[in-house]
C-alpha cells in the first residue's frame, strides 16, 4: 500500500535534517556575546540580591544568615529495677519489679519536641518580646514559632540524642538548644526517680502488710500458748495423757483404799465417807479432761482428746504460714535495700556530653556558592535560549514546516 509523500519525508528524515557538531560549534561561536552577556547580567543580578541580602537586617532580608548550634547527650538504656534472683520466683512479679526495654531514646525524642518542654523554654528566652505582632499571641502560636525549627535526632548505634536549632540569631538559638537540655534532664532526672521511688515504696508497702500478719500469727501462737500452757501440741497431747494417767492412777489407789477401809469400818464411818468423796472428786476431774473442760497441771485449759487433732492441724497451719510469711520477709527486705539503692546510686540515664556554643558560620548555602550556581545556570539557559531560537528561526523560513503547522 502507497504512503502519502509527505508523511514518508516524515518518517524517514533525511541525511540533510541532521545537525553535525560543526554546525553547533558555529552555531555557539556566532552567539558567544549573547551567551556571554546573558550569563554576565544574571551573574551581575544575583550578585546584587546578595549584597543587598548580606546588608539587610537579618529579620527582614529575604536571604539572611541562619545558624545551627547543636548540642549532644548520651542516653542510657533503662536498667531493670533490680536483678532479681532464681529464688524469689513468682515473688518478684507480686513486687511489680520488672525490666523495662529500651525506649530512652525514642522518649528523649518525643519529650524534646512536647509542649511540656516548648512552654518552659519559651519563657527562658522571653519569646514573646522577640515577636513583633500586631496580633495578640497565643501559647500556641508561641510554640509554632520554636518547633519546626527544634530537631531531635537519636542515633540507636551510639545511643547519642542531637539537639538543634536553626534561627537568624546564633545566641538565641544556642540558648534554645541548651535551655531544651536542662529541661530534659530536669525531666530524665524527675522520671528515673519517680519509678525508683514507686517501686520502693511498694515494696516498703508490701513490708508493712507482711510484718503486719506476721505479727498477728505471733499474736495466735502465744495466745494458743497462753490457753493451753504449753509451747507445741506435741507437748500438750502428752501433758493431756500424763495429767489422766495420774489422776486414774489416783483413782484407781483410791480404790482400794476405800476396798481396804470398808474391811474394818462401819458403814456410817465418816472417814469413809471421805474417802468416797475423794474417790468421786477424782473421777470427775477425770471426766473434766475427757470433756476438755478440766485444767492441767499448771492451771492451763485442758481440751478433749476429740479435740486433739484440729488443734493439731491448727496449729501446724499457723506455724506453717508463720515460716512462709517470714521468707517472704526476708527475701522483701533483700528487694527493698536494693530498690534504696537503686534510687540513689543508678547510673545516670542522661548525660550531657556537648552543649551548644554559639556559631559563628552559618549553616545555609554560602552566598559565594550561590554565585556559582548561578553563573553555571546562567550560562547553559544562554545555551538553551540560543538553541531554541535557532530552531523558531528555521521553522520560520521552511515552507514545509510553516505548512505542516497550516
């Protein structure tokens, strides 16, 4: 199928349309003044908007010196409250002792910024004096002013936190910097001793719970003690079977008293009518402790021999809780010197390793680079221009072309 002639001139240039580098060469050297006095009057303009900005007052020009003091802190990994050992077990979990994990760096990070740390430093620096407005100031606004140009940065491989602060001013912005360093660590300080001083007194509070029922099993034992006479069940089950041995024993030698007597007495003899008396005292007494209202020998309460094996088991259970509160006791008391100790000799999480000076080269482009990006720009756009009015003139005078666009 035939193609149209012009659409073919299209699609296939020919070796005339190509441009050699000669032809460009020529192209650049008959526009060498255009190039050069393009390049000279942008090079010339922005030499001036650079003076003029170097002249200015800093607040008001509209390319001014801004400068970035910085200051750097190493933030410690926070340290579990204690090492507990092995042996406390479940113990420690009941204690609320825990290891914490590293989140220093990332909370230094998020306090640097917070407004807890914006609203102090504001009024250190006096901002509100500094700012010129017509409009009432609020808190707000106080803050925005200061934090998009406070930067907090955390460096997890060295655990280095790096404070900075950009502004027009050198000596407000490294008074800035270094006011948000005290403020931190004022902070650091403040958090790191409340948890201290919260795990010790919980633990001092667990102490006093612990002494408490300590005390009151004490209480128990020696009111056992004190009812019964004796210091262990052991030793009362055998006073109880001592004390109704003798008393049988006593009965029973009363008996044949009584069978003696009778052999040479009278019925209505009185002494053997006390004798019966005393025979019949004996055995009640007998039956007393039996029933576990009779006395012992010291005087004590005597309980039954039914009641024997629960105040057995009572009693072993107190002694039992009595050793088990008391490890927990001493293993308590272990925690609470550590925590003592803890809250006072802790290596510190934050330690200021550099404070801010003031700077005395500005941390923007040079005005000395800027003129040198400039003069390049300025050169290739000359380039640039000179190409395409080349081109506009050579799609002026090509009928071809002219008609291609018709």
């Amino acid at each position: 199928m035939d193609q149209n002639p012009s659409i073919q001139n299209v699609l296939t240039p020919s070796v005339d349309d190509e441009i050699s580098l000669s032809d460009i060469a020529a192209l650049l050297w008959k526009s060498r003044k255009f190039i050069l006095n393009f390049t000279i009057v942008v090079l010339v303009l922005v030499t001036g908007l650079m003076i003029v900005s170097k002249l200015m007052p800093p607040e008001k020009s509209f390319y001014p010196n801004r400068y970035t003091p910085q200051a750097m802190v190493l933030i410690g990994s926070p340290s579990s409250a204690s090492s507990l050992s092995s042996s406390l077990g479940s113990l420690a979990g009941l204690a609320g002792l825990g290891a914490s994990g590293n989140t220093n760096g990332a909370l230094s990070v998020v306090l640097a910024t917070s407004n807890s740390t914006l609203d102090p430093i504001i009024e250190k620096v006096d901002l509100r004096s500094r700012i010129h407005s017509k409009k009432p100031l609020t808190q707000y606004g106080l803050r925005m002013s200061i934090k998009p140009h406070l930067k907090a940065k955390f460096d997890a491989t060295t655990n280095i936190l790096t404070l900075s602060y950009e502004d027009i001013d050198p000596v407000f912005a490294r008074d800035v910097v270094n006011n948000t360093v005290n403020i931190l660590s004022d902070r650091f300080v403040s958090l790191s001793g409340t948890k201290a001083g919260a795990q010790r007194d919980l633990l001092e509070k667990k102490l006093v719970d612990v002494k408490a029922s300590i005390d009151n099993m004490e209480s128990r034992v020696k009111q056992f003690q004190a009812k019964y006479g004796v210091m262990d069940v052991e030793a009362l089950a055998k006073e109880q079977v001592t004390v109704i041995a003798q008393m049988r024993s006593q009965l029973i030698l009363k008996e044949i008293e009584i069978d003696n007597y009778k052999k040479v007495s009278s019925i209505d003899d009185p002494q053997l009518k006390n004798l019966q008396g005393e025979r019949d005292s004996i055995a009640s007494k007998i039956q007393e402790l039996e029933r576990g209202k009779g006395n012992n020998l010291t005087g004590a309460m005597m309980p039954s021999q039914r009641e024997m094996p629960s105040i057995a088991f009572e009693y072993q259970e107190l002694e039992r809780d009595m050793l088990v509160q008391t490890e927990v006791y001493k293993l308590l008391t272990q925690q609470f010197e550590l925590a003592k100790l803890n809250a006072t000799g802790t290596d510190p999480v934050f330690q200021v390793l550099e404070l801010a000076e003031t700077p005395e080269k500005s941390s923007n482009a040079s005005r000395a680079k800027i003129l040198i990006i400039a003069a390049f720009a300025a050169f290739f756009i000359a380039i640039l221009l000179v190409f395409v009015r080349n081109a506009w003139v050579a799609m002026k005078s090509d009928p071809e072309v002219i008609a291609k666009f018709r």
